[in-house]
C-alpha cells in the first residue's frame, strides 16, 4: 500500500518512500527542558509517534531520534535570531519560586541555580510522561533521546565546516553568525525569503543586534559568554551555541547520513528554526537537501483559546491525569484519566488542523477507550486468549490501513474499528489478532487481560495472584500489607485499580 504525506517543504501531498530502503531515519524535535512539557508539546510528540508506529505497521524499520534542548534556546527565539536570554538559565531564577509553590517538589532539585540540576529534573519528567503517554522513542533514552549539552563537539565541529565554506563568519561583538546571503535557498520551507524577510514578514527579523551582523536574519552559532552558566570551550572563545545548530548536528551524527527520511516538529518551528536547519546542515554536507519530508503538527488550542499560562489553561500531562483539568466554564472538573485517554484526546483529530482541547473531548475520548477495552476483553473471553495473525486482506484492517496511508487519516482510521467493535466477530482470534495490530499504532485499548477468563501468561498469573492477596489484606485490615503489594504490582508495570469485583492491574502503555 501506497503511503502518502503531506510535505511542508512542497506544500503537497507525496508518496513516501525512504531514501536508503534499509530503514527510515526520522528526526523530531524534542522539548526544551526548563518547565515540565505541556499536553501542547505532547501532541506534536505523539503525532511523531504516530508516524512512527504507521511506518512501522507497514514494515519499515524506523530509526527516530528526538533531542532535548538543554542549552542555547533563547527567550525570544521567535524571530530570526531574536536574542534575550537562555531559557535554562531563565528557569533557574523561576525555579525557586517553584519549589517555594510545591509546583516543583522541595529535595527534587538540590541546587535551584545550577542549569544541569534543572535540565536533569525535566528531562526525567518529560521522559516518564512521554512513556506514560506510550511514545516509543521514550523508551529508546539515552539511544535515540539526545541532549544538547552532550553533543558539543558536534556543534564545534560544524560551525567550523560552515566557516570553512564561506556559510559563517565571527562578527564584531565575536559571535559566530550564519551568513543567510550564503545560502539561496533560505526561505524556500516557510516562505520567508530574504526579499520578504527585510520588507517585514510579519515582524519575522528582530532590531537585535544589527550592527554586528552581515544581514539581519544572519543568525547565532555560537556565543562567546564567560559570564553564561554553561560553557564550553570554543576556538572563538568559552560560550554556548545556538539553538538551531543544535538539530543539524544531532540529526547528522545519530542518524548518520547527510539526507535523512522525515523531520517533524509543531508548525511554530517552521520559521525560523527548521529554516535554520536546513540552512545549517547543507552549508556544511553541500547537499541541495536536509530532510526529505518536514512534516508539523498544527497547535493545541484549549477550550477554543491559545494556551498560555496567563489565561490559566496550561496543562502538564500530570494536570490531566491526575485531575486538574477544568470545563468549558473554567469549573474544576476533578476527573482523572487513564492515559490512554489523553493519548486518543491528542492523537484523534488531524494534525493539520488545529485541535481544541475540551473536557468534553476528554470525557469523549474515556468512552472510547472504555469501549475498546471491553471489545477487547469479550474477543479475550471468547478466544481464550488466543491470537490468529492478520494481514491487510482482512477487512477491517485494510480500512485501517488505508486511512492511515492516507497522511494520517486518523478520524478515518477510527471511523474503520469503532463500529466493529461494537459487533461480535465471528472469529475472535481473528479479531484479536486485528485489534493487536490496531493498538500497535493507536495504543488506546492498553489493558491486558489481566482478569477476565482465557489463556494467562505466567506474568498475568502472578499479577492475578498478587490482586487478590492485596484484596485479602484489605479485608484483614493490614493496610500496611496492602501498600506493599501495592507497591509490588506499581514495579512490574501495571496501575492498580479499585473495581466492584476487587483490585484490577492494568499494564501501563509501551
Ligand atoms: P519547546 O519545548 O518549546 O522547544 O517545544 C517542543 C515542541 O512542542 C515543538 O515541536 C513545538 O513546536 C511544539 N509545541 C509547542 N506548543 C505547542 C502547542 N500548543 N501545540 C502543539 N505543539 C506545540
Ligand atoms: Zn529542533
């Protein structure tokens, strides 16, 4: 089956295939870790997910890599080169009120000055919720999970290539620029090309620093800054780099190939920083190409409005799992969901639209997980646990597929299981074997059949077990007991649930 993806770079909708047909080799651009990531940052996370897992439902292998901004994104890096300052170093001076706040628990991070102590707690943070969420490069950390701050070298090692070939140059004030003149095809992936650039593009180029560079979108590299918290040693002096080098080094070193498959990220990295990017890694490979397809998640907006901090809609993934999501009235709700939900939630309308993030969308997307789940647990039932493999020649799972194949048709790919899911097959097995492949893309109908009848691992056997000598310490009184089994259950994985019929396990995503 043809897969088709709407490109950013062409501004249409293309065949995908990978460049090298071993393996596709995927970039995103990860989160920057000076705040925990909000459900906004996860939507363009998972819709990278989801490419992922689509490709490799059709058969790909698929390397992804992701990076964490821990050093050189800048306050108002908006703009082209806009400046301001590190945003690490500005959460260093923020973290103090957020420990004072309980927001950042007190112990969490001993030294609320030190900039790596900071970028250590959100990098944790930001990778158990993005596995809770079931991103799988998650799971890939340190492999395909890069920081910045470990990948100087790199970064030295480019500004030099670029230097060399007439890309970069040390301005006045020593800062290393890259000369945006030296490129012709800067502006050709957001359209803001030199011409436009300097008769306004939307206030795209900022007054910063003018005078010491050769056009003004020519953009850092490299500062040179003794006073800067983190620093490294540079031929032009101790500083930091740029944010945007940052990606085409990573990129190049981990995915090792000067073209790679597909870079993804939200729409607001268009411009300047994929710009940059490209401008950046075929100054120094001189290829005429970076990523084949620049793919971006439109923005998460919350109950019909930009999210922000000030309008109080800003919600972590722990806002919502645990309850602090509020209604359309700005009423708490005080409902918490699985994650599964909230990886529909994000997941379930297109990528190119923008989405609304609503509490009735929430509640919306619980009622389909429920039913998924109890599909899945009658098709267990009814199969005793056996699983029959599947191909695309199987109805459902063509639909399935050709949605996704689609650029993402995910409204079209749900629109193909829900209503069978609310039949009975006549070959569970079968079915079974369906809704496995489904949820190795979807990752929304999570819960093993840790009860309910059918076939049990030896793991399940021994979950089952401990459920029912937590249920038997419950009944004895011993709640010293049961928070040890408790906890017991929490290690291998599984969440425990209170149900009408006793303690459930559910695994967590993977
Ligand atoms: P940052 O942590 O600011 O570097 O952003 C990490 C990723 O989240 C980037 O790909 C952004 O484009 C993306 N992003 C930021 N805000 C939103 C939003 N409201 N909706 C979707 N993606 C977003
Ligand atoms: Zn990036």
């Amino acid at each position: 089956m043809e897969i088709r993806f709407f490109n950013t770079l062409t501004g249409t909708t293309e065949v995908f295939q990978p460049v090298h047909s071993d393996c596709v080799r995927m970039y995103s651009c990860g989160p920057t870790v000076y705040d925990f990531a909000h459900i906004g940052n996860f939507r363009s996370f998972l819709f990278a997910d989801l490419i992922r897992r689509t490709l490799e439902f059709f058969g790909h292998r698929v390397h992804h890599v992701m990076n964490i901004t821990d050093v050189g994104h800048m306050t108002d890096d908006a703009s082209a080169d806009g400046g301001g300052e590190d945003k690490m170093q500005a959460a260093a001076r923020r973290m103090k009120e957020d420990k004072k706040s309980g927001r950042v628990p007190e112990g969490a991070v001993q030294n609320p000055d030190d900039p790596y102590q900071i970028a250590k707690y959100f990098t944790d943070a930001f990778l158990e919720d993005a596995r809770t969420l079931g991103v799988r490069v998650a799971f890939e950390y340190p492999d395909n999970v890069l920081q910045a701050t470990q990948h100087i070298d790199a970064m030295l090692e480019m500004i030099g290539q670029l230097i060399e070939r007439g890309h970069a140059y040390v301005g006045p004030d020593g800062v290393v620029y890259y000369s945006v003149e030296s490129f012709p095809a800067y502006g050709r992936l957001s359209g803001n090309t030199l011409d436009r650039l300097m008769t306004g593009a939307g206030g795209r180029v900022s007054e910063h620093n003018q005078a010491n560079k050769r056009h003004p979108a020519d953009f850092m590299l490299w500062k040179p800054d003794s006073s800067h918290i983190m620093k490294w040693d540079s031929p032009w002096g101790a500083g930091y780099p740029g944010w945007h080098i940052e990606c085409s080094c990573m990129a190049r070193r981990r995915l090792g190939r000067d073209v790679i498959d597909i870079h993804t990220g939200g729409e607001d990295l268009i411009f300047p920083h994929h710009e940059c990017e490209i401008a950046q890694t075929c100054g120094a490979t001189g290829e005429s190409t970076f990523a084949r397809f620049w793919m971006h998640a439109r923005f998460l907006l919350v109950e019909g409005e930009k999210m922000s901090k000030s309008r109080g809609n800003f919600y972590t993934v722990r806002d919502v799992l645990q309850g602090r999501v509020r209604d359309d009235k700005g009423q708490p709700t005080g409902v918490s969901v699985h994650p599964a939900v909230l990886r529909l939630e994000l997941l379930k309308s297109h990528y190119r639209g923008n989405m609304n993030f609503t509490h009735k969308g929430l509640i919306d997307s619980a009622g389909v997980v429920r039913r998924l789940t109890e599909f899945r647990a009658r098709l267990e039932a009814a199969s005793g646990g056996h699983t029959e493999p599947v191909d695309l020649s199987h109805p459902v799972l063509h639909a399935f597929a050709a949605a996704l194949a689609d650029d993402l048709n995910i409204a079209g790919a749900l629109g193909a299981i829900l209503p069978w899911a609310a039949t009975t097959p006549a070959d569970p097995a079968v079915a079974l074997g369906v809704l496995e492949r489904v949820n190795e893309v979807l990752a929304v109908a999570p819960l093993a059949a840790v009860h309910g009848g059918g076939q049990v691992t030896d793991e399940q056997a021994e979950i089952r077990q401990l459920c029912s000598d937590l249920d038997d310490a419950r009944k004895r009184k011993d709640f010293g007991a049961a928070d040890q089994i408790r906890g017991q259950i929490q290690k291998r994985g599984y969440d425990v649930k209170t149900s009408p019929t006793g303690t459930i396990a559910e695994k967590r995503l993977a």
